[in-house]
DNA sequence: TTCTGAGGTCATTACGTAGC
DNA sequence: GCTACGTAATGACCTCAGAA
C-alpha cells in the first residue's frame, strides 16, 4: 500500500503492453533491483524499474549496476520523473547488454499504446509501445524472490474515515490529488512558507488550508515556529515519500527530519536533527528569498501562459560531470523549465543575498564557467539553460554584470543573466 | 527598555458552486 | 454524489508607533 502511487504507474504500463500483446504476467517484487517484470505470452520477459521523485542518483545508479550483474529478462523498462533524468538514466544505460527503453511516468500515464514516449539508451527516436514489444529478446530471465513466509488477505480500507484514524501505511489509498501535491512540494521544499506554497500551487488561502487540515490530520506534516509560521514533512511524511520510492527511510529522515535532537532545548536551527533541512533553516532569510522568487516566477509563468514543467530543489538541481579529469559539479538553489507551445525556457537559480566581493563573485561563478566550456549542458537537457543570478540591489547587479562581460571575452556562449528581484526579470522566449 | 493598542496580514472555518 | 476550489467572515498573529 505504502507504494500504490508507484504502483499505478507500472500498471499503466502493463496495460499499454497488453494492449499489444495479450496475454502476458506480472510479477511484484519487494526486495530486488526490479520493480516488477512482464512475461509475454510467448515467454519474452520485461523488467521495469522506477526512479522516484526521492530516489537519490548514486543509490539509483548502484540499483541499476546490480541489475547488470544478476538475472537479466530480456528488455527493460525505466520510468524516470522528468526529461533530465531520462537523458541521465540513458547516459548510464548506454553500454547496457539487453534493450532498454527509458519513459517519463507523466507521459506514460497520460498515453496510449501508439505514442511514442520510449526512447532507448542510443539515438533520440522516439518509439511507440508496439517498436519497443518487438525488440524485447528471446533471451533473459527474472530473477526469484522466496515465497511470503505469511498471506495476508487484502482488507477492507474505508477511506471515508478521518485521516487520524487511518493507519500510515494506508495513507496513500486516502490521500487525494492535492494533498498528494502539496506533499511532494513540502518535500521539495522544506520549511516554506504557507503564503509561498500557496503561490506555487495556484490555490486559494482557504483551499491551502483544507488541505493542510487533512495533511496534518494524517501527521504528515508539521508545523515550525522559526522566523514565522512554516511547513515541513513530519518524520512519517518523510516515511511516506521514501517507501513509495524505495529509498532509504533512514538516510531520507537524517537528511530531512525537523524533529529536535533535544525536545527538552528550546526548537531553533541548531536543535533541527535533519543535515540538509538543519542547513536550510539556519539560513532561513536565503530560504525564503528563493521560495518567494520561485512563487513569484510561477504565478507570472501562470499568467503568460507558461506550463511549469519542472521545478527541482537544490537537490536534484545539481549536475555533476566531468572537467579535466576531476568530477566537478554546479550546486544551483533551483532549476525551473517551463513551456509554452514549442518553446522552452530554463534556468538555473542563484540567489545572493548581499554584496560580495569581485573575487567572491569570480568563484560563485567558476563551476558555471567550467560546466559551460563542456558539451554537458545540451548533453543534460537537449538545450542550453540559462543562469540567472539574482541579487537584491543595482550596485551588486552591476558589479557582477560587468565580471560576465570580461569572462565572455574569452567564453562568448556564456548564458548568464543578473537580475535584482521583480525588477529586470522577465520570462522572455 | 518595556508595554500597549491599532492596524495590517495571514490562516482557518463555514458555506456555496462548478464540473465530472 | 464527489472532488476541487472559491468567497466571506472571523480569529490569530505580527509589526510598529507611541506612552510610561
């Protein structure tokens, strides 16, 4: 129950197949590398596997290496959460020895047996379900899982109850579609402000608090007095999201728990037990400055008819790669992707809350400089995304407009873009 | 420096409506 | 009938100026 959201989704995916190749069996898993896997009626077999929204990228890489190393069906399919981690679960599945064919779980949802959403590791065609059935080989084998050592019958879930009364792990059945967003946005988003998850979601004040009356109903949230009123996952919403990824609940909770590591001292950002939730709350002012910007960013998006397609936290919105034999990496505040029609904007966020020093802003903006001298960018979203700096007075914008003209004497291509907050910004195509 | 009260902002509640 | 979401009213909380 605890994996129904993920389970939806390979379902859909079952059903695209059976649309094609009727009569076929699925198997669940709970302990291996696979999700599930498909057995055709002629006895090809399929493994599917799901990226989640929390899944991190090292133990999702670690997952799909030790699939390499066991029992292989003779296709595979991979759900991933949005079109960047598609292109990087395609990157690590390039040397991969059986077909494998990578989708994202919105599209996969939403289509039907003759879209082409599938792509494969090499190539940027794009396939239908009917092309990816006819390359699944012959040969390959799903792996065994022993037995349950005890059955248990499905019981009747009476979703009518309030919240409070229905056990964690069924939540899931209960929760509705708001509550299930507002959720993922609260775990993207730690410690945000209510005035600021409102924003992000489109709703009205008293929608929000319906919904927040359910969430923390069901203890999946909670509430913090720091600097104002705020929001966070509760250690059983951090539960919640980890066991429907499949990632671990235990590293999810050391990195994102609010809860106090002593209750008996009073509640402020040293008191916080969660590393990452700890070092977001400590700069609260930085926080809300981001959350505000990116609520700012996704109403005028609303009103100028963009679709936000992606809005990933600090955490997915890195990138790592490779510059002159050593891994590097940019560590933006925010990566945002939005359409409207056939265009596409993107951007890295930086948010820089006062004035710094030339050679300060010369290192804030040297892993930019080196991601940008690589191929990694286009590689890492089909486009080139912009950076968008944004600082909060003139003096500042201008001292860092100037760095970037010197630094493009020797790198013209270089995207970036200083802005000072609802002033110079403006989405342009 | 502390307390108090006015005014503003924001969250919550009750109830209603639209769409499926 | 259910879900999603809006409006209006209300209450809680925050900020800030002015008085003690």
């Amino acid at each position: 129950m605890e994996r129904l959201d993920a389970v939806a989704a390979i379902y859909r995916v079952a059903t695209l197949i059976a649309d094609w190749f009727p009569p076929m069996r699925m198997k669940w898993y709970r302990a291996a590398d696979l999700d599930a896997s498909i057995t055709l009626g002629d006895g090809r077999s399929i493994g599917i596997i799901r990226q989640g929204q929390m899944s991190d990228r090292s133990p999702f890489a670690k997952r799909l290496g030790r699939l390499r190393h066991g029992m292989m069906p003779g296709g595979l399919i991979v759900l991933t959460q949005d079109e960047i981690r598609r292109r990087h679960t395609r990157r690590m599945m390039y040397t991969e020895r059986v077909p494998t064919f990578v989708g994202i779980e919105s599209e996969t949802i939403f289509a039907g047996p003759d879209d082409r959403i599938w792509q494969m590791p090499s190539g940027n065609a794009k396939i239908d379900m009917a092309a990816v059935l006819r390359q699944i080989s012959r040969f390959g084998s799903l792996p065994a899982e022993a037995p349950l050592m005890k059955v248990y019958p499905p019981i009747h879930l009476n979703t009518d109850l309030s919240l409070d009364r229905i056990s964690p792990r069924h939540l899931p059945a209960a929760f509705h579609p708001a509550d299930k967003r507002a959720l993922d946005l609260i775990g993207d988003w730690p410690g945000i402000k209510y005035i600021n998850l409102r924003r992000l979601m489109g709703v009205s004040p008293s929608r929000l608090s319906q919904v927040m009356g359910r969430l923390k109903a069901a203890k999946a949230v909670q509430q913090l007095h720091l600097d104002g009123r705020r929001i966070a996952l509760s250690n059983a919403g951090v539960g919640l999201l980890a066991r429907r990824d499949r990632s671990s609940v235990g590293a999810a909770r050391q990195r994102w728990s609010v809860m106090p590591v002593d209750p008996a001292l009073p509640y402020d950002w040293e008191n916080i037990s969660g590393s990452r939730a700890r070092q977001l709350l400590r700069n609260s002012e930085h926080t809300d400055a981001v959350h505000r910007f990116l609520a700012d960013t996704v109403e005028r998006a609303r009103d100028e008819g963009w679709e936000i397609v992606q809005l990933d936290p600090p955490q997915r919105a890195s990138r790592y790669f490779s510059y002159q034999g050593a891994v590097r990496a940019i560590n933006p505040d925010a990566f945002v992707m939005m359409r409207r029609g056939r265009e596409v904007k993107a951007f890295f966020l930086e948010w820089e809350r006062r004035a710094i020093r030339p050679s300060t802003m010369r290192e804030r903006l040297a892993p930019y400089i080196r991601y940008y001298s690589t191929d990694r960018p286009r590689d890492d979203h089909g486009f080139t995304p912009e950076v968008l700096i944004v600082v909060e007075d003139e003096v500042t914008a201008a001292n860092f407009r100037q760095l970037v003209k010197q630094i493009r004497s020797s790198q013209p291509q270089l995207p970036i873009d200083i802005a000072v907050p609802l002033g110079s910004f403006r989405l342009r195509c």
